[in-house]
C-alpha cells in the first residue's frame, strides 16, 4: 500500500568488500535512521496523502522558531532533517512512531 517510503540518514564513509572471484568492489557506507513520523497529511486535510519523516536530533537553537513550533505542536524534539514521503493509505502511521531499517522487507 506504500507508493514510496524511504528512510533519512548520513554518509559515514567508503570501504572496499571482494567478490568470490577476487574483484574489488567499492561501497558506500551509511548510518540510517531511526527516523520519527512527525506529522502524517491526508486528503481530507491536505488534498493529498503523506507523512513527514524527521532525522537527526539537534538543539532548540539550530531551529528557528516557525521550525520547533511545528515540531512542538506533535511533541517531537527538534530535528534537523525533514522530508515528505506520498502514501496511498496513511492510516497505517502515527506520528511520533519510529521508522528504521528493520520496517522494511530486503529485496
């Protein structure tokens, strides 16, 4: 029911791994998450489906005061980083509920 869900996180650096036949293969390693739901929009309130998705805990003062406000009203500690995800049936989150890498399925 997800049209797209993705988690925010930060690039910590690169590392090499090997294949089985020898072969250098270069990757990129990244600390995701946990990320907070800090406000879920749907089509009755907004005209569209979503939920907001927080990361990175920082002070009261990196924000600015329209910033924590918005994080306040849902009881939420200030975060750096927020971003949008569209939904097809937002019911299934709450805000202040926490996404992290084990919410999704590999593949």
């Amino acid at each position: 029911n997800i049209v797209s869900l993705g988690l925010l996180g930060n690039k910590i650096g690169m590392t090499q791994i090997f294949d089985e036949s020898g072969n250098i293969i270069p990757v990129t390693i990244l600390k995701v998450g946990p990320c907070v739901i800090t406000q879920v929009k749907t089509t009755l309130t907004d005209d569209y489906n979503a939920i907001q998705v927080g990361y990175g805990n920082v002070s009261t003062k990196s924000l600015t005061q329209p910033q924590l406000g918005h994080l306040q009203k849902s009881n939420i500690q200030p975060l750096k980083y927020l971003k949008e995800f569209r939904v097809s049936d937002p019911t299934e989150f709450n805000v202040g509920q926490v996404l992290n890498v084990e919410s999704f399925v590999a593949g």
